[in-house]
C-alpha cells in the first residue's frame, strides 16, 4: 500500500534524476554539488555546505522534500478488488504417452504443477530452488504414493502401463489489489542556495520537470496525480548566504490494500445422485 511516506520518496527519486541525469557521481545538470533528501535540513549541515563554497571546503546546494499542511479527501472510485499484476508461468509439463516431461522454472514468483492420474490431481507447489530434475522427483514421488510403478529420471516422469494419464497443468500467481481511499497532499520542494543564481537554476530544472510529470508510479504499482499549486520565495537572510525557494505541488495518491492470488490449477465438483443418495467428487 502507498502511504505519504512513499509519495515523499517517489518525488526524491523524481527530483534527484532531474538533478543527476546520468547518475549521482556524474556531474550535476546544474553543475552545482547538490543533495537532495526527504524532510527538513539539518542546520549545522546546511550552514557547512553552504559555507564551503566560499572558504573551498567543498559547498553543496539542499534540496529537501516534505510535506506540507493542507491535506483533503478525495475518495471517489470503486473499493472492489481489481487485478493488479498476473505472473506468466515459466515452468511448461508436456505429455508424451505414458511420460510429463518438466521445463523450465526457477520462477521469482508462486506457481503450481499439476498433474492428473487416474481422475486424481496431484499438485506441487514449486519452491524458488527447485530444477526441472527436482519437480519431477517431487511428483513421481507424490503420485508413486497413491499409484505403484511411477518413477522419475531427470526431468521425466514415467507412468505404469495401466495408468491413465490426464493433463498437466501449470498454474501461476498474481495480485489484486483495492483502493480504500484516497487524499490528496500538499509536499514542498525547497531549494537551499548560497547566491540567487544557483537557486534560481535549481528551481527552474526542478519546476519544469515536475511540471511535465501529470502522475507518479507509486510503489504499489498505481498512479498518483502530480501538479503545481505554488511557489514562495525567501530571501531575508541573504546576510547569512542563504536563498530558498519553496515549490509547492498536490500529490492525490491511494491507500490500497493488495493481496496475493494463486490460479486455479483443478476444481472439485460434487455430484449428488438423488435416486440412489451417492455423492460422487469430480476433478476437473
């Protein structure tokens, strides 16, 4: 779920790309050391760096990110769960006479191999270290429990004559998610400088850059609508080679909750005789 903290973040990382086009120990598009960080300045740190490029001690410009005071609500859509993300399985079970050969895996995400003998399913949750060798030990070995006479070599799973192979399947995972509300923040992007140009500079890359960003992708995956709401200049204590800018933008983010979801690898239907009272279980 997004919360204010990874709006904060987000326009850091958004800043600190407009500032470091290629990379922080390149130079900066400014051509000014500048640090970018979420929250307030330290004053004895902001003080040194300032002061270093006057006595060559190696000055750098502040440009800090918080958030502001005025916030409001702005729930207005649907809390339904919605997909949000669906894994394409990389494991594959192919089916040649009475053998599944596995391929593929080492997956970074949640899948299922399944494989129907005898009108049962015999389903394996495949773990993160397995190897196309290791799954088809672990269904030889789940199968060769209920069915006598199936074994395994390498990849391959080997079926007893008399056994009557259905298919194999594989099934994948994802995510859902659904937004539980949402609020739109005011955060405020300040620029510490020690000379009116190299605010003025800094501010302008900034603006112009955040002003072309319409939204943010949130780490939960879902958009936040950026845009420009103010901007406050100070400059009352150029005696102490301090000059800022405040750029002021709404940030309207979601609260989500998301969930994990698996897909559905066999079903199970249950069939009632009404005539002879026998309930019969169907995998499908």
């Amino acid at each position: 779920m997004a919360d204010l903290s990874d709006a904060i973040n987000t326009l850091v990382a958004q800043v600190a790309q407009t500032i470091y086009p290629n990379g922080t120990a390149q130079v900066s598009a400014t051509g000014v050391p500048t640090l970018i960080y979420a929250g307030a300045p330290s004053a004895a740190q902001l003080d040194a760096d300032l002061a270093g490029f006057s006595n060559g001690q190696g000055g750098r410009l502040h440009v800090s990110v918080s958030p502001g005071n005025t916030e409001r609500v702005t729930t207005r859509y649907s809390t339904d769960w919605q997909t949000l993300a669906i894994n394409v399985p990389n494991l594959a079970l192919a089916i040649a006479g009475q053998a599944v050969t596995v391929a593929g895996g080492g997956q970074p995400f949640a899948q299922v191999a399944s494989v129907f003998v005898n009108g049962l399913p015999y389903p394996y949750s495949v773990q993160p270290g397995d190897t196309p060798t290791s799954i088809a030990t672990a269904l030889a070995t789940l199968i060769g429990a209920v069915v006598p006479g199936v074994t395994s070599s390498g990849a391959v799973v080997t079926l007893p004559a008399g056994a009557v192979l259905g298919p194999a399947r594989v099934a994948g995972s994802g995510s859902m998610f659904r937004e539980l509300g949402r609020q739109e923040r005011v955060v405020q992007v300040r620029v510490w400088a020690d000379t009116p140009a190299n605010r003025d500079a800094t501010a302008r890359l900034i603006d112009t850059a955040l002003r072309g960003t319409p939204f943010l992708t949130m780490p939960d995956g879902l958009a936040a609508r950026l845009y420009y709401s103010g901007t406050h200049q100070e400059d009352m204590l150029q005696k102490a080679n301090l000059y800022r800018r405040d750029l002021d933008y709404c940030v309207e983010y979601a609260t989500t909750q998301v969930q994990a979801v698996a897909q559905i690898a066999q079903v199970e239907t249950t069939v009632v005789d009404v005539a002879g009272g026998a309930v019969l279980a169907r995998f499908e």
